[in-house]
C-alpha cells in the first residue's frame, strides 16, 4: 500500500516537470526552435524555480510583431519593430491631416529588476523636423501598445516593464540579457509551486 503511494507521487511528480517544460515554450508563444532552455534552480526548498530561455533576434522578432499585429488589428494605425544592430521601430501617424512614415531608432537597457528601457537615437517622420519629445507624444496618443509599455516623452524614452505582463499561471517574466550586438537574448521565467500545486503536494508526503 504504502509503494503504491509513492509510485503515485512520484508519477504526478513526473507529469507536473512534463507540464511545465511544455508550459513554459508554449506561454511565449515562441516562434521557432529555443537556442537553449536551462532550470537555473532545481531545489523545491523555496517558493519557486527559475529557468532561463535563451534565444535569436530572429526568432524574438517574429514574436514581437505577432503579438503587435493581433494587438493593433482593428486599430488604425499599425507599428513594427525590427532588432537588428539597435531596435527599429515604424509605422504611421496622422499629421496636419495626412498620415506621415515614421522611424525611430532606440538603444535597449536591462534594468536591475529585469525590465527594458528603450533611449531614443534619432527620429525620423517623412521630411518633416519637429521636437523628438513632441513625435513621441504623437507614438503615445495614436499607436496601441499593451499597458505594461510606457511612454516617457520628456525623457525620450520607451519603458518595457516585462515584469507587468500579465501572464496565465502567475509565471514572472524577466530579462536577463539583451545583447543585440552579439545576439545574446536570454529571459528569466520564475514558476511559483503554488501555480502547480507542488505545495500541496510537498505537505501530503511529509505528512
């Protein structure tokens, strides 16, 4: 009785680590192969584990603009980002009522808590000059970006607060590197047991 207890657990234990690697690719919604997938912690001592995704510009690339495209589908105005040496981002506003090309070129910053500061190099929109923080006003107004994208025109700059994005399941998102240059992209993915119910399950074996 009491082997067939242990072989129950240590089967569900199986079909939880099954579940969460399968979880884990299909809650990025990754296009293409991962570069590599890590469990950076293994011990169920704490609250949760970590595991770092590591992929290409190439791969994020495609995700970005799938996300953008289902987002601004029935909006006006559409948007796309591009990283390559730098991160691109075009699109369209409406100006003196006519809608003019616009294209922005930004340098990413990993912050300490794992979110991304996007600084303004340049800006351009069609053959006009107007101030670079009164474009972005224009990029704030008229293009639709999740709530967890801010603008700071005073400042020039975009905030990506990957740590706000609401994620099914409570798994926490962070950034760990974003080395375009050497296309060294990696995440943090943090996978509460509480989410799995490996708390319960740790309680009924110690009982």
């Amino acid at each position: 009785m009491r082997n067939n207890k242990w072989k129950t657990y240590f089967l569900s234990l199986l079909a939880i680590n099954i579940i969460v690697l399968l979880s884990l690719i299909g809650l990025l919604f990754w296009p293409g192969n991962l570069n590599e997938f890590e469990e950076r912690k293994e011990s169920t001592k704490g609250s949760s584990s970590e595991f770092i995704v590591r992929t290409t510009k190439d791969n994020l690339n495609e995700l970005i603009n799938a996300y953008i495209d289902e987002l601004v589908k029935d909006n006006r105005y559409h948007y796309r980002i591009t990283l390559d040496e730098d991160v691109l981002l075009e699109g369209e506003i409406p100006l003196f009522s006519a809608t003019v090309p616009l294209s922005i070129h930004m340098d990413p910053y990993v912050l300490e808590d794992g979110n991304i500061v996007l600084k303004q190099k340049s800006i351009s929109i069609g053959k006009l000059r107007l101030p670079n923080q009164q474009v972005m006003k224009y990029m704030e107004w008229f293009f639709k970006v999740p709530d967890w994208v801010r603008f700071y025109p005073e400042y020039e700059e975009i905030h990506i607060q990957i740590t706000d994005m609401d994620i099914k399941s409570n798994f926490r998102l962070h950034v760990e590197q974003f080395d375009l240059l050497n296309n060294d992209l990696s995440f943090k993915i943090e996978v509460p047991y509480e989410t799995l119910g490996l708390n319960q399950l740790k309680a009924e074996t110690q009982r």
